[in-house]
C-alpha cells in the first residue's frame, strides 16, 4: 500500500470513529425494542418488563417488548441475530440459545442462528429449575412419580417451550437420570406450557420457582424436586434430584444480547443502564415477588460464564444424542 492508499484509509477510519462516537453520544434518540423468543408469561418476558421500565429510567427512552415465540425460541433468537447492530434491538435470552444451536449439529439440521452473532451485555437472574405437578396429582414426592413414569414408560407427558428449548432439556437431564421414557409436548413459551400444567393437558413441566411462584402460592402446583447442587432458600423443604439418587443439574438464567456488531460505544452505554437497572427497585421488587434472586454478571464476566455453559451443556446434550 503506497502512502497516498494508506492516508486514505487513515482518514477514513477517523471518519468513521468520529461518527460511531457522535451517535454514542446522542444513543438513544428513539424507542428500543427488547425481543422476547417466547410468548408472554415465561421466565425471559418476566425478567424482561421490569428491566426494561427500569432501564427506561435510566436512558430516557421507552423499551418496548416483541414476543416472538416458537421452535425452542430459535424464532425469535434468528430474528435478533439479524437485526440491525445499532444498539435498537437487544434480546433477552436464556440457556436454550447455547442448546439449540447444538442440537441443531446433533440432528444435522441447519443452524437459524449462532451464539457468535451475539454480544453479551449481562446477565440478570440464574435460577435452578424444579419438577412441578398439579397439587391434586397422586404424586407427593419423586420417588412416586419416578414409580408411575417407569411403571408406564410413555404415556405420562410433560410440557416444554419447545423442542431442545431449555425447560425440554432440563426435563431430559432429570429422564436420563431417572431412565424414564414420557411423552414431550411443546409449546410457544413458558405461560403456556404451565397453563398446559394447571389444565390437565399436561401431566408435569420443569420451571424456575420464580416462573410458577404465583401458582404455587395460588395452591395450583406442588414442586417435587430441584434441579441445583444445593437445595433453593426459598424452598427448604424441597430436595435436589441429587438427593435422592439422580444426578444431574440445570440452571435456568437470563441474560441480555445484542447483535455482534454493535459498535463498542453503544455496547457500553447499555451495560451502564443495565448495571444501573439491576439495582433499581422496579426491576429487585419485580424479582423478589417471583423469589428470583438477580445474580447480575457484567459483559466479560458473563461471556465467560456463555463458555463454559456452552462446554457444560455440549456434553449433556451430546451424550444424549437425538432428541425427538
């Protein structure tokens, strides 16, 4: 490259840092949309409101929520993977857009998306999930519904927000676990596979305490175990699967993406009002009435946690195989 080749270049990256910065500047000057991969009523919708009212405080502009449910999310996580990278389209996630494009490589189908086209911005809650039933079912612990499930390998169901989304794979870790066999419905997100529960479509679903907290205060449900290392404070007297015999654990978290691409400014405009937002009372009371605890991780930290979650879940799910 001669001198007057390379001048040019110079100038024309300086013009363009001089214009990334002058829109960092005035970011936001319009409505934000947050893209929810689920229907409403799910762990990633209920997180999403309240931190998006509160990270409305903080920037000055309104955060509007886009439902885009179905496949496991992968609609919704294909749509945010190719909006524009100018900081207007961020998404909350959770552990399915890890599993999804993995079991996308296990079933040898083509991959909607990749977690490469994201950028980590942070993540809020981290939450265990839990076996739940209908309070009126025969089964008061595990052990009774382990009995049924094996007794009649293939009729008892379960209710997921999709195939591999990530209520399907916690469901799976605890079946392989248990070696039981039973029948999987999917559905568009979280506020439908429960309501599947409460209706009797369904026989049992895997959530977070937080997703059915209102259910179970109402009486309608009734939590047999939990998917965690160590038992939930909230729920003292619920055992881990570990417990009792069947191992394996699944953490259902929520965190916040924008396309790779977003320019860098931009990228930590909305990791300050995010940080700002997890400390704000609309979004700790919002938590605190789901008896979600926020496990906040800034951008780094919370791209490593994706790495290792990623290894974590590739060998889960890879030893499973092929998921119907």
């Amino acid at each position: 490259m001669n001198l007057k080749n390379l001048a040019s270049v110079v100038i024309a990256t300086a013009a363009a840092l001089t214009t990334i910065g002058a829109v960092a500047q005035t970011f936001p000057d319009r409505l934000l949309t947050v893209i929810v991969p689920f229907t409403p009523g799910g762990v990633s919708d209920v997180t999403a409101r309240p931190l998006a009212a509160a990270m409305a405080a903080n920037l000055g502009q309104s955060l509007v929520i886009e439902n885009k449910g179905g496949a496991g999310g992968a609609i919704g996580m294909a749509a945010a993977a190719k909006a524009k990278p100018d900081g207007y389209t961020l998404m909350m996630a959770l552990p399915s857009m890890i599993s999804i494009p993995i079991s996308d490589r296990i079933s040898g189908r083509p991959s909607t998306f990749q977690i490469n086209q994201f950028k980590p911005i942070a993540r809020l809650t981290a939450d265990p999930t839990v076996l739940a039933v209908r309070t009126e079912s025969r089964w008061k612990t595990v052990a009774d519904f382990v009995r049924d499930v094996r007794a009649k390998p293939g009729t008892i169901s379960y209710s997921t927000s999709g195939l591999y989304g990530t209520t399907h794979v916690a469901m799976e870790i605890l079946a392989h676990a248990a070696n039981l066999s039973m029948v999987h419905v999917p559905y568009s997100g979280g506020g439908q596979q429960v309501n599947a529960l409460i209706a009797g479509h369904v026989d049992a679903t895997m959530q977070t305490p937080g997703a059915i907290a209102g259910q179970i205060a109402a009486g309608k449900l009734r939590i047999l175990a939990s998917m965690s290392r160590d038992r939930v404070p909230s729920l003292p007297d619920v055992p881990t699967a570990a417990e009792l015999g069947f191992n394996g654990e699944f953490y259902l978290w929520t965190g916040l993406f924008v396309p790779t691409g977003t320019p860098e400014p931009i990228v930590n405009r909305l990791r300050a009002s995010v940080k700002e937002a997890s400390s704000h009372s609309i979004f700790k009371t919002s938590m605190a009435a789901l008896n979600t605890p926020v496990q906040y991780l800034d951008s780094d930290d919370f791209a490593r946690f994706i790495v290792e979650d990623t290894k974590r879940l590739d060998t889960v799910l890879t030893s499973m195989g092929e998921i119907k």
